[in-house]
C-alpha cells in the first residue's frame, strides 16, 4: 500500500476522551504517526482564583480538580498549607484522613475500571465497576453529604468525627468489593478479546516513563517502585503494612493489573485503619481567618491519578501568593504520543484509558 | 509531621555538592522544611541542571513554578522567578532551583535535560509570558491561540478583559 | 392543508398528546459532559438511579442522533464555539438541559475563562441546580422536562415550521 498520512481529529466531544480533550492523530493506514493532545477546554483560571480567595475558601474548590476523587485533592492542598503554617493534625484525624484518602481511591479505580472496559467495549463492566462505587458514595455521604465533590478534609484536620455508627458500615462495604472484584475479573483477566486488546499495546520503559515524568500506576506497571505513601509517609501511612504492586512489561494490561491490586492494598490500609483508631479530637483548632507568615512550601502526595503536588507561598495575609498545584495527569498525558506510536489508532482509546487521565486536573 | 519538617542528611550532602561546584553561581542555598532551596543566575541554569541530573541523580523535574513579583519589580528586582522542583527517586529527595526573569528576557528551556519539561514551559508561556530558549515548540496550552495577554499576572483581572464570549 | 385542521383542534389536541407522550418517554441524551456534573449524570445511567426507567438511557455520541442536550459541566470560553455547533448539529425537535451550577451561571468559577452560564450560547429548557447536582436532582430535572414537553405542541410545529422558533 502507498504511504498515505490523514489527519484525524478526535475530540473536544468525544465519549472515550475521559472529558473535553482534543487529540491531533496523524495516522498513515491505521498505524498512529503521531498524537498531539490540544488542552484548554475545560481550563478554569482555577489558579488565578485562588489568588483571591482566602486558605479555607480554596480548599472546596481543589474537590473540582480531579472530581474523581475530590478527597486526594483536598488532602494534598491542605497538607501544604499546614507545612506551611505549622498546624499540627492530631492522630485520629490522620487516622480518619487515610480511612477516607483511601476508600476514595478505590471508588477512583472502580470509575477509571469502568471507563476503561466501556471504552474497548466490555459495557457491562462501566455498570459493575459504578454499582461498586456506589456503596462507597454512600458512605461518603453519610459522612458528610456529599458523593462526588465530598470536601470532607479541611485545614487543621476532617470536617466531622467518624461516627461509631459509620465503622461498621464501612467494614462491610470493604467485604463486599472484593466478591465484585472476582466478578469483574472473572470476566477479563483471561478474555481473549480483552488480552488482545491489552497485552503489548501502549508500552513504555521504565527509563522512558521516568524520563517523561510519569508517575503513579502508570509508572509503576513499568516496573519502577515509587510511591509517595512510602517514600514520603504523610498523614501517618507509615504506620501500616501493605504493598505496593509492580508490573513488568509497561502495557495497557499491566496498568490494569497494577490499579486493581491497588484497591487490594487499599482495603488493606483501611482495615489496619479501622482497627488502630486512636482516640481524641478529630481537628486541631485553626482560627477561622487563616494568616501565614511569608514563607513557601512544596508538598506532595501519592493521589490515585499519580503523584499530586502543590506550591504554596504565602505573604503575610489571609490570601495566598500563589498556588501552584502539580497536576499527576498533565505530566501523564505527555507521554501519550510515545505510548502510541507505532500502534493502530483503535488502540488510542484503550492507551488513553490506561493512563487514567481527568481533564479537571489537566487543565486546571 | 515530623517527618516532612525535619532536616535530612542527603539534603546536606547536595548542598555541599553544589557549593563545591558552582560556588560562585549560587546566589543562596537553604535547607527547610525538608527541602534544599537554592538561588541561582539565570545563565548558570542549564550547568545545574545538568549537574544535578547526570551527577547527582535527579532524574525527576515535578514541575515548574512562575511567581510574578509585579509588587517588588519596581525596586529592580526582575519580574517573574522561575522554580524548578526537581527530584530523586527513590528516597524523595527534593531541591528547588530559583532563576529571576525580566518581563522581556528569556531562561534556557530545561528541555534538554528533562522532558518532562516541554508542558510545563508552554505552561508558564501562555499564563506569565515567559520565554524559554532552546523549548522544541514554545506555543500557549490552555488559552486559545489568538488570546491576548498573560492570565496570571498580577496585573491581569480575575475576569478576563474582554467578556469573553 | 392547516387551514382544513384548525377546525379540528380535538384531532389536533390527541395527535399532541400522542406525539408528546412518545417524545417524552424516549429522549436520547446527547451527554455533553464536560466536567464533575459529568460523572454524576454517568451515574444516574447506571445500574442504581437508572435512567433507562425513562427510556433515557440511550446516550447518543453523535449529536445528529440525539434529541435532549444535557450540558453538564463548565463551559469555557474556549468550549463555547464547539458547544454552539453541537447544538445546531442536532435536529429538530430538540431540548437542552442546564446541568449544574457551572452550566447554569459560571458555578464557582467567575474567572477570565468561564462562560457565565451556557444560556449564552444555546437556548435552555431546564436548569438543574447542584455542584453537582445529585442523580436524584438530575431526574427530577428530566421529569420537569418531560412535563414541559407533554405541554408544548408539536402539530403546530409540524403545520407551520415557523412556529419552532417562537417555541
């Protein structure tokens, strides 16, 4: 056949682009050329805006970042802040922060589970992985009202106590997910549809994903160990024992394998959480205007999406100076075009899937 | 948070290596808050990051940060400083260059080194305005081609200048 | 041929009670979802709230086979073109939803970027208040929507095409 390249374009609309993406494919045949993600349509001025809001008032709207899991986000800003201004968080909350960080990141995976599978064309799983979800969600809103943009970690510690009332409830959703997991996986893991339109499609290196600055199960599933839960223990991760999954080959089947162990690991911590509940207040007091001292602050955390880092520098008032918010899925998204190259241009949407992006963060 | 706070040995260590190579180009080095804060000239960028990489093992540049010090510019201080958080795995160990820009200048694109770097350029472009020589295609990310003006300068309003739509 | 019909409003009557009882309990949703409200309307199609009920649960990718635009999630200024030719793509007859507080009137986002409200850009029908809204709020929206249908008057439409616009 003669060489011949089209230009394809997919998106801003687009039910597989995980939101308003617009990718530039250039394709010779099916085969990708090249891939040029165009951003920007769902850019909000988010980090202008908080400029002008006081500490506590950015904190409701980092839940809009990545709404997939709203919680990540909070814990991550408010982390920085209290670095920033020396605010200690008494134990129970950092016990009860882990309990809610991770039930979001499994609600997160269960979402991204759903999506993914939807995407290649397993449409039962988007409803599997969402009825999954749902008993999360309404622990959630248990707690404190909401499911999606939840706004339940605030500077100095978590909005209500964890109710005695709640414990029990969450035990019994965490026994739950696992019989939906082997369903889940009883349905995919050996399928030969599935495995053909996973294994060896999308790869990447450990070198190559490091030096694109990949990080979070996409990394790992390239065989590198960097999690910000054990490198960096915040929020008291480092008093539990789980593990952290690894892949070998760097493909799409192997970001899946890693993310669905993940929420192995996660009922694990939550467990270990549950049970070790310290007693005590369940926020330090912070004075309702927040002012901080000019000083400047770079904190990371291990998000579902990757690792989610934010930038604050403060100036003395009740405002911040800026806030900068390190976005795991912009970094991700850069090594699309390397992860597609060379693979048919059906493979794009599978690829896109796998890297588990979310356009909030993206842009911002 | 104890663990975040305190001082680490491995910082000492980049510090004093820094110092012993580039000890002229460092304006100031800082260790707090867990993290290595050093200042440096502009022109001395593409050295340190180079150093930092190949010698040090950096192999992480998380991000790129644009302050614009519109309030401090008028004693002569230039207008944006430009941070890059840089970072070794595993183990986390984290270090903060700061270069100052002027409002008309350009910084060598940290491209070369990091790759993680293309984005977060075009980033700091289409928001602030800054120029980074050597970046492969230095165009806007977020806002439209055809948008006028830098949206996180100080100097621009929170709601836009024209109405938009 | 109208003129023969205007003195029938009974048959007029039943032939809009009929066309609107089968425009209500089967729109297609042409799910624009843009942001966080998008998620909530994905799960208010799925298993638990279940929007199949309705007959709803037939989420059209392309906006030529859709009758109902649910806008969902903030609009950029960068977005709105796009939005705008979305809407003209779609045929007649045609409805949107506001979902949202993004969709409605910028949400929390009054900022250089953000489009204050998508009513700028396209007509709506029905704005459904949230941040986002939950997927209960979303069907008692679409039922608000249903009502309105089942009191408009698509013969007069179908008779003189120029009463589309007055709608």
């Amino acid at each position: 056949m003669a060489f011949k390249e089209i230009d394809l374009n997919m998106g801003p609309q687009h039910p597989s682009t995980h939101g308003v993406l617009r990718l530039k494919l250039a394709v010779d045949n099916e085969v990708v050329l090249r891939v040029e993600p165009v951003l920007g349509y769902l850019h909000r001025g988010m980090e202008k805006l908080w400029e002008n809001l006081t500490y506590t008032q950015v904190v409701p709207l980092t839940d809009r970042l990545d709404y997939l899991a709203s919680l990540s986000n909070n814990l991550g800003y408010v982390l920085a802040v209290e670095n920033l201004a020396g605010i200690e968080v008494p134990k129970r909350a950092q016990y009860i922060r882990v309990v809610l960080a991770e039930l979001q990141r499994q609600a997160s995976h269960l979402a991204w589970l759903g999506f993914m599978a939807n995407d290649i064309g397993a449409m039962s799983i988007l409803l599997y992985g969402f009825e999954a979800r749902e008993d999360i969600l309404d622990i959630f809103e248990e707690y404190c009202g909401a499911r999606l943009t939840v706004h339940g970690i605030r500077i100095g510690g978590v909005v209500h106590d964890l109710d005695a009332a709640l414990v029990p409830r969450i035990r019994t959703v965490l026994k739950a997910i696992p019989k939906r997991l082997r369903d889940i996986r009883a349905l995919l893991d050996e399928n030969r549809i599935w495995k053909g339109r996973t294994v060896g499609v999308g790869l990447i290196t450990a070198g190559d994903a490091v030096g694109y600055g990949l990080t979070g199960p996409a990394l790992r599933a390239s065989g590198v160990a960097w999690d910000m839960r054990k490198d960096i223990p915040y929020s008291s991760y480092g008093d539990f024992a789980f593990d952290v999954p690894l892949g070998e080959n760097g493909d799409v089947y192997d970001r899946y394998l890693v993310r669905l162990e993940e929420i192995c690991q996660s009922i694990r911590i939550v467990g270990q959480a549950l049970d070790g509940l310290p007693s005590g207040e369940f926020s330090s007091k912070v004075p309702r205007t927040l002012k901080i001292p000019p000083g400047e602050v770079f904190h990371t955390i291990e998000a579902p999406k990757g690792v989610l880092g934010f930038y604050v520098k403060s100036n003395g008032t009740d405002k911040p100076e800026r806030v900068k918010m390190k976005s795991p899925s912009f970094i991700n998204l850069q090594s699309l075009e390397h992860m597609c190259k060379g693979n048919l241009f059906s493979d794009v949407v599978g690829i896109l899937g796998s890297l588990d992006i979310v356009l909030g963060e993206i842009d911002k | 948070m104890p663990g975040t706070t305190a001082d680490r040995p491995e910082l000492r260590r980049t510090s004093e290596a820094l110092a012993g190579r580039f000890a002229d180009a460092l304006l100031s080095s800082v260790v707090e808050k867990g993290e290595l804060a050093v200042r440096l000239r502009k022109d001395d960028l593409a050295a340190v990051l180079h150093f930092l990489k190949d010698e040090l093992g950096f192999n992480a540049l998380e991000d790129i940060i644009v302050l614009d010090n519109l309030c401090a510019a008028g004693e002569g201080r230039p207008r944006f400083s430009v941070l890059y958080q840089l970072c070794r795995f595993p183990g986390a160990v984290r270090v903060r260059l700061a270069v100052e820009v002027g409002e008309n200048d350009a910084v060598a694109s940290a491209f070369p080194v990091y790759r993680s770097a293309d984005w977060a350029e075009r980033e700091a472009f289409d928001m602030f305005g800054v120029r980074f020589e050597g970046h492969p295609g230095l165009r806007r990310i977020y806002m439209p081609d055809d948008f006028e003006g830098h949206p996180l300068r100080k100097d621009f309003p929170l709601a836009g200048r024209d109405g938009g739509v | 041929m109208s003129k023969a019909f205007e003195k029938a409003p009974f048959l007029l009557a039943k032939a809009d009670a009929f066309i609107t009882w089968a425009q209500k309990n089967s729109l297609w949703p042409f799910g624009s979802g843009l942001a966080c409200c998008a998620i909530e309307m994905i799960a208010t199609a799925a298993a638990r709230y279940d929007i199949a009920r309705f007959g709803m649960e037939l989420f059209r990718a392309s906006p030529r086979q859709a009758d109902l635009f649910i806008v969902a999630g903030t609009v950029t200024n960068k977005m709105a073109p796009v939005i705008r030719r979305l809407w003209e793509q779609m045929p007649d007859p045609k409805w949107s939803l506001a979902m949202g507080n993004c969709a409605i009137g910028g949400g929390p986002f009054p900022t250089y970027s953000v489009l204050q409200g998508v009513d700028k850009v396209i007509p709506v029908d029905v704005y459904v208040a949230g941040c986002p809204p939950t997927p209960q709020g979303l069907i008692h929206g679409l039922m608000i929507l249903q009502k309105k249908i089942a009191l408009s008057h698509p013969t007069k439409e179908i008779l003189d095409p120029d009463a589309r616009h007055n709608r």
